[in-house]
C-alpha cells in the first residue's frame, strides 16, 4: 500500500516515539500483538463494509506507520484526578458560573515542565453542571494575553452565543452568553473556538466538561454521583519537544525529536496506570476524546464488554453491550460497568493526523469496594424516532485540500469572509452527504443541532450508530450521510460553524459557517 502524501507533500511516517515494549492483554496478544492497531481500526469500522475500507485508500497507510509507535510498559500508579465542579451561583432563574482563561505551566512530559493554560487553573478546567430547563449566565474572563472564545461544543444554544468565531474577545475583557438550557441530559465540553488559534489554546490545555442533568426516567435511573459514582475521562494524546514545548501546528509536528504523550484528566500515562476505587458496584464513565487529532479507542484489558449508554447527544434507545468505544477528537461516549471484580481500562491511541500518538495504554485500574446491588438496567433510556428524509432538502458539503490548505465545498475558512456559507431556514429538515475527496481523516462536527447517521460509506447504521451524534469520523475517501432538523434558534448576524474538528485541519481551512434564519 503506497503511503499517503501529507498537505505538505511529504509522505507520512512514523512518529517520534522510540521503539518500546507495548503492554499488551490476552485479547491483544491473542489477535497478534503488534498488528494490534491497523487490525482495531479495521475493527472500528464494522459496518462500514469493505469497498468503503478500499476507498479509504492511503489513510491505512499512515495509521500503519503510526502503529510501529508503542507504548511503554506502566513503571508506577497513580490515583485518577477527577477535574473540580465548578459551583454556580442562583439567583431568581439564573445560575452563573465564572471562569478565567489563563496561562500556567504543567507536566505534559513526565518531569518536564511545559508552559500551559487552563480555565480557573494552570491547565484544563472544572466540570460544569447544567439542568435542562434552567438559564445560565457564564462570565468568562479572558487571561490569556490573545484573543479567544469559548465554545459549548454539542450544545443547543442561540448563534451568538455558542462561542464561535465572531464572538472572539480580547485579553482583559469578559464575555457574558447567557441562555436558557434546551438540551436533554448529555455530555458537552468547552473549547476555544477563535479563527487560526483553537489548536493552540486547545492543546496547551483550554477544554473542560459539561454534564447536562434532567428530570428523565432514565437520568433517575443511572448513576449521577459526581466524583463517586460519575466519573469524566478526559483524554488528549498530545505533542511535545524534550524541552516540554508543545507542538500544534504542521511545521511543530514535523519537527524531530518529538514524543506523543497521552494524558487521561491532566495526567500523563505513558508510565503509570491510574487508580480509581469504585465504591458503587455500578459506576458511570463519561469519556471526552479532547486530544486535537488523534483517535482514542476505549476497551478493558481483559477483553470484556462495556454497556454503553449515550453517544455525543444523548442516551442511547438502551444500554449496549460493546466491546470497545471509538472517539475520534472531539467526541463523547458514555458507558456503566458493574463492577464485582477489578477491571482496567485501555486506551488504543491512533494517528490521526501527519504523526502523532500511537500503543495500547493501561490507563485506569478500577477495584471494585462496593457491597450495595444495583437494579437491574433500565430496559429503555430513550426514545429515538428516525427521520423518514424522503422529503428532507439535500445538500452535498465536500472536504477538500489544496497544498497545506484545508477546504469545504472548495473554500478556505481562515476568515470569516473567506469560508463557504450554508444558509437554512429555522424549522428546515436536512440530509446531508458528507464526502472527504482526501486521503486524510476528519471528524465532521455540526453546532447548533444534533444529528442522525443516515448512511456511513454507504451502508446503513447499526448499535449505537443508531444514536444521536455531532461529531462523527469521515475515513479518507469515505462519505457520510447526516439527518438534522433546525429547530428553535434563527439569526440573520450570527452564524453557527461546522467544520473538521481534527483542529489543525479547522486552523487550515477546513471550516465552513451556518446561517439559520427566519423562514
């Protein structure tokens, strides 16, 4: 298989990372060991069926070269940090909550200090609790000495205030969005969002997440303790220099010398796996892929299932036994475990842009403290009506390069004047073909609205495809279909974005703007 050729015109090898013995579980060793991570990617697109694989084309090339890149047996452990909730403050309907863009400095690279930022503290920031039906107010301070913005990544929010790149605000000023909460309950996060500089400010720590609670049968249902027995998993597999500098763009990828750390919740775990004792037999994960790029699959190390229960919007029809969970960046996933006995989580990280991480990672041993017996699962979570898109408007949106430059539908979104517009009307329903004429991988994500898969590289959904989604994997060469409804929001100044959120291919282009207004 040739290699695939980069925007730069380079061909694609293999990262920075030396040659290091890969922890491996049964299942792994049992599959071949170390054709592990071309094997899983092929794996994760059950489904999809193999003349869409074949029109991927190059893209399995350069995950197979980023495969030869393994991972370090863990040398120690460490107890899992759970990211701070942050307290709001209600007054009459309204819960505010402060936060400040700021720089710091953290250990990305074990032992190695790297110049970092974070909201409320040096690197990441706390979770965030909303209540379906509930306004909130957010004054956001911005500490950063550049501009920035903060985007509610998944949430359904009024144009001007979902943080995208026309609400951009400078060092010292504060940015108030406040908005009444539509969504059901769900896993969001936060992220910069400012035209050119989102990798930058994402990878040097700027992200957190949002858990958005309601009243359901099903919420009632399932574990919702935070920190006990609802646990965040954040994950970024990162770049940086020996020196601790963190790498973002292409000419930092490319540069020599480079390691690929992954980091659950702000904590590298190259080396060391993380603990977490459980003291619920039933014990919710919300999984964040926060990393700018690369590709995050979950699984247990024994080769166990998982019941997963909500994907990016929302819980799913009702849990389903999987055995692994594929994030690309900027996804979310939500699974339970029962736990009787010890279990260990694995993160498989793979290259999803020119270099980047690579390996099989131990990253969290769970032991199981808890005597309570939990009922059984609900039987149902949610109800999930799929559109009939028979008398749905189509439209074609194409993922496209030039050089080093990213488009869609042939324009180059490095300004706001520059990036192709969708304009829809509020109460439009839409199906959309989503066709990657590269060779490289992207993560289609839509604002304003959720959305259903219609088709993936032409073969119908299944399991939890069947869900709710705004961010979703586009193989090289691949398409997708996507099924959405306008509902609520309409302004004729703001736009929504949708865009690739491998976030250097958004910093170069790839990045068109929605206009939603009145019909």
């Amino acid at each position: 298989m040739a290699d695939i050729t980069e925007p730069d015109g380079r061909t694609s090898g293999t990262g920075g990372k030396s040659e290091k013995k890969t922890r491996h579980s049964k299942s792994d060793r049992a599959s071949g060991g170390k054709g592990l991570h071309r094997r899983r990617f092929l794996g994760g697109m059950a489904g999809v069926g193999l003349g869409a694989v074949a029109g991927a084309g190059g893209a399995f090339s350069l995950l197979a070269e980023a495969g030869r890149n393994k991972a370090s047996a863990a040398t120690g452990t460490a107890t899992l940090t759970v990211p701070d909730l942050l307290e709001g403050t209600t007054s009459g309907d309204t819960t505010t909550f402060t936060l400040e863009a700021k720089t710091g400095t953290a250990e990305v690279l074990s032992g190695v200090t790297s110049d970092t930022m974070g909201y409320n503290q040096s690197f990441l920031g706390p979770t965030m609790k909303w209540t379906s039906g509930d306004t909130v107010l957010l004054n956001i301070t911005n500490s950063l000495g550049e501009d920035t913005t903060v985007h509610f990544h998944g949430a359904h929010v009024p144009a001007k205030m979902d943080g995208g790149p026309q609400v951009a605000f400078a060092d010292g000023t504060t940015w108030s969005p406040t908005f009444t909460v539509k969504d059901d309950a769900k896993t969001l996060w936060y992220h910069p969002h400012a035209l050119g500089t989102t990798a930058k400010q994402a990878v040097h720590g700027l992200a957190g997440m949002i858990i958005v609670e309601d009243d359901s049968t099903a919420s009632s249902d399932l574990p919702s303790t935070y920190g006990t027995d609802d646990i965040p998993l954040i994950f970024q597999s990162l770049a940086t220099d020996s020196s601790g500098d963190l790498k973002y763009n292409l000419t930092g990828y490319l540069s020599s010398g480079l390691s690929f750390p992954l980091l659950l919740n702000g904590t590298n775990v190259d080396d060391t796996t993380l603990t977490f004792t459980a003291t619920k037999t039933r014990t919710r994960f919300r999984c964040l892929n926060a990393s700018p790029s690369d590709i995050i699959t979950i699984q247990r190390s024994d080769g166990g299932t998982l019941n997963q229960i909500a994907t990016d919007q929302g819980y799913l029809t009702a849990a389903t036994e999987v055995t692994s969970i594929r994030l690309v960046a900027g996804a979310r996933a939500e699974f339970v475990l029962d736990l009787s006995d010890a279990v260990t989580l694995q993160a498989v990280v793979t290259t999803g842009w020119v270099r980047g991480g690579s390996g099989t990672y131990d990253v969290l041993a769970i032991t199981a403290s808890g005597s309570d017996t939990p009922d059984d699962l609900p039987s149902s979570l949610n109800t999930i009506d799929r559109y009939d898109t028979s008398d749905f408007t189509a439209r074609t949106i194409t993922l496209g390069q030039s050089g080093t430059t990213m488009t869609i539908n042939g324009s180059a979104g490095t300004s706001m004047s520059s990036m192709a517009m969708i304009s829809t009307t509020l109460g439009a329903k839409e199906i959309w073909t989503i066709k990657n004429n590269t060779q490289l991988e992207h993560s289609f994500h839509l604002h304003d609205v959720p959305y259903q898969l219609i088709s993936v590289n032409g073969e119908d959904p299944t399991g939890v495809d069947l869900g709710w989604f705004d961010t979703y994997e586009v193989v090289g060469g691949g398409s997708i279909e996507i099924a959405m409804e306008f509902t609520d929001f309409s302004d004729d100044t703001y736009m929504y974005m949708l865009h690739c959120h491998l976030l250097q291919h958004e910093d170069e282009g790839m990045m068109a703007s929605l206009m939603v207004t009145e019909s």
